[in-house]
C-alpha cells in the first residue's frame, strides 16, 4: 500500500500520542483502558425480537483472544466479549458462539452458518465490500520500551529518542513507522522479536519501538526479567497499523452491527470493557 508522509500529519500524531499517553508515572499507578466511545453520545435500543438467533464465529487459536481452554471450551477475550453483548442487548437464550479455523470463517458466513466475525478482521476496503463493520472497539498501538532506570526517555519522543540507538523488527509496519515519524533515532533493525527483548534486556539498544500488545506480554513475562517498561506513547497510526478491532458482518445485514455498536458502547460506558480487557491484557499497552 502506498504511504505518503507529511509533516503536518507527523506532528497531529505526536501530539495525539503525547495527549494520549499522559506521564509515565501516571501509567505506573493506573493502566489506562482505551475508550472508543463518546459517554455524551446517544444511540438507541435496538429492536432484536424478530432475530431468531445471534451466530458469532471466531477462530480458535488466536490467544488470548480466542482459544481452546485446557478443558476443551472455546476461551479467550473475544468469547467474553461476544457473551457481554449478547447480554446487553438481551438476547443471551438466542446467542451461539462457534470457533472454527480461520481459512474457514469466510465461507462459513457467506453460507450463512453464522451472522457475525469476531475475529479481527481487517477493516480494508475490500472487506467493506463485504462485510458491515461495527466501529473499531479495540486497536494496536506502537509503543516504545526502555530499561526501567532510564529516564530521558520522555514526551516529546521525537526529540527524545534524537541519536539513540531503537531496535525495531526489520521490514515490519513498525519499522517504516519509526524511520517516519522518529527521524532522529539511530534505527536497529533486527530479525526476530526474540532477538529485539535480548538486545533490549541486555542494553545493546537504548530502547526498542514495535507493537504495544505483544510488548505488553513480554514485559510482564519472565524473559524479561522485569528490566524494561513502556515509555511515551500510545502511538495511533492508521497507514501504518490499521484501523483496529470490529465486528463483521454480512453486508444485507448491517442493523446488526448497528445493534454491536449499541451493545459495545454500553459494555464501555458501564465499566465491563475495562473488566475484560484488564482480565487478558494486565499490562495496559495504552
């Protein structure tokens, strides 16, 4: 996909990152929950009544978003997610939700052997002539790591990391990302993510740039050895790291995804999002 990048965007999406990502100290005492709801806004119950029933489909090796529990249940972020809004709007008797490879989950539906994708599918425009998406409920933010000691590593980030050397996965969105917006870094690009947090723990890289959500495993991991901790950040970036996570569904059936969005406000305003996502993601990578 062709990139273009200007100034102007580059510095609008700093400033949202630097508005986004408060003090480091802040983060320390409280993770911060992403919200993609306006508590102000209004939208109406839908009406579900006449809907026999609700098929979400998802994949089932995707943790902790989806996934087989060691007792052979369907798991994960998505499963929880998918119950909350069946729940909110009222429809839990008439609620299925069937993990299936993902090769198969497109085919499933046009066969119409399920009405919604839980399953991070990609909002691009050739899945919009598709699919019906809800608005996106979670995304993946860039994010810097830093040894824990260190502390110059503060907002404005694209003059704090001016002359130190960042490790990054070699030819990644993150990359291109960070040789974009961060000019000033002396970029390291290296081959595998294992090969990032040693070069990171080990202190052969002043910090490291990459996806938050990945990050925020290792960081609570034992490989880490508890050295490191997010520093600046979250950086949104659309053109670079796409638009996030939504529901999908059939194009001839977009009052559904109406009625997710509903029921996907409503899980935010009321506190049961921050309940899941700290329940899988401990480590905010927000």
């Amino acid at each position: 996909m062709a990139r273009k990048f200007l100034p102007a965007l580059s510095a609008i999406m700093l400033t949202a990152a630097a508005v986004l990502a408060g003090s480091i100290a802040a983060w320390a005492q409280e993770p911060t929950i992403p919200n993609f709801w306006d508590e102000k806004e209004r939208m109406a119950k839908p009406d579900l009544s006449q809907v026999a029933r609700v098929r979400f489909l998802t994949t089932i090796d995707f943790p902790p978003f989806n996934y087989i529990d060691a007792s052979g249940r369907l798991a994960g972020f998505h499963v929880e997610l998918a119950r909350a809004i069946c729940a909110e709007l009222g429809i839990v008797a008439r609620c299925q939700i069937q993990g299936l490879p993902w090769e198969e989950l497109e085919e499933a539906i046009e066969r119409g052997d399920g009405e919604a994708l839980i399953t991070g599918t990609a909002i691009t425009a050739e899945n919009r002539e598709k699919y019906a998406f809800t608005r996106p409920y979670l995304g993946f933010p860039a994010r810097f790591v830093a040894q824990k000691a260190a502390d110059d590593f503060r907002e404005p980030m694209n003059a704090a990391v001016v002359g130190k050397k960042i490790g990054v996965l070699s030819g990644s969105s993150h990359e291109a990302m960070l040789r974009a917006y961060f000019p000033g870094a002396v970029v390291t690009a290296i081959e595998e993510s294992e090969q990032l947090y040693e070069a990171l723990r080990e202190r052969k890289v002043d910090g490291a740039f990459g996806d938050g959500m990945r990050m925020s495993f290792w960081l609570q991991g034992s490989e880490s050895r508890d050295c490191c901790r997010f520093v600046g950040g979250p950086y949104i970036a659309p053109e670079f790291l796409g638009y996030g996570m939504a529901i999908a569904t059939r194009l001839d059936n977009r009052e559904l995804a109406e009625a997710f969005d509903y029921a996907l406000r409503e899980i935010g305003v009321k506190g049961k999002f921050a309940e899941l996502y700290l329940k899988y993601f401990p480590v905010s990578f927000y």
